[in-house]
C-alpha cells in the first residue's frame, strides 16, 4: 500500500513501514496495517520519515490490537524523534515491548 507518501511492505512475519505518517495520512496507514496484521510479529519503523503523535495513536493502536489476539507486535527500528514523543507522553513503556493492555 501506498499512500500520501507512506509504503507498507509485508515481508513474512514483518510489515515495513517508511515515508511519512502523522495526520495527514493516519487514517489509511491505520486500516491498512490493522488489515495486514494477519501473521505479523513486528513493524519495522526504520523507514519512517515525519511523524507526529497521530502516528504514536496509530503504533499504539496496533499493537493493542494485536494483544487482543493474543500476540505481541514488536516495533523495531523507532526513530528517535517517536521515542522522545513517547517519552514526553509518558508511553514509552508500551513502545519498548512492554504488555499491552488487555480489553
């Protein structure tokens, strides 16, 4: 998927994420990955250019959904410009790994 400058790319257990994704484009990246996650173990962020906290909305998000079914999403590659926004939002927890919340 490609869209408003974001690529998502399915690589056997991962989805790539790289471009921009804040506002702008939040709502597509978000029901085309929450679509993907089928099978998927982890994002891989080292591709992402601007974000914004739409886009910490949208990593969060993603991962609660897949503890819903039971599994653990792994984030790998987040830029640093997301863990201090993280960070200063006082969820830097949920983006190192730490358990979601179940429903």
């Amino acid at each position: 998927m490609s869209g408003q400058g974001l690529a998502v790319l399915r690589e056997g257990d991962t989805l790539r994420l790289s471009g921009p994704l804040g506002f702008a484009n939040a709502a597509t990246a978000w029901a085309e990955v929450k679509r993907q996650l089928a099978g998927i173990r982890q994002l891989d962020l080292g591709g992402l250019a601007a974000s914004d906290s739409a886009a910490l909305a949208c990593l969060l998000g993603w991962r609660a959904q897949a503890g819903m079914r039971g599994r653990n999403l792994r984030l790998v590659g987040v830029p640093e410009h997301l863990r201090a926004l993280a960070q200063v939002s006082d969820v830097s927890q949920l983006l190192d790994g730490a358990a979601m919340p179940r429903a």
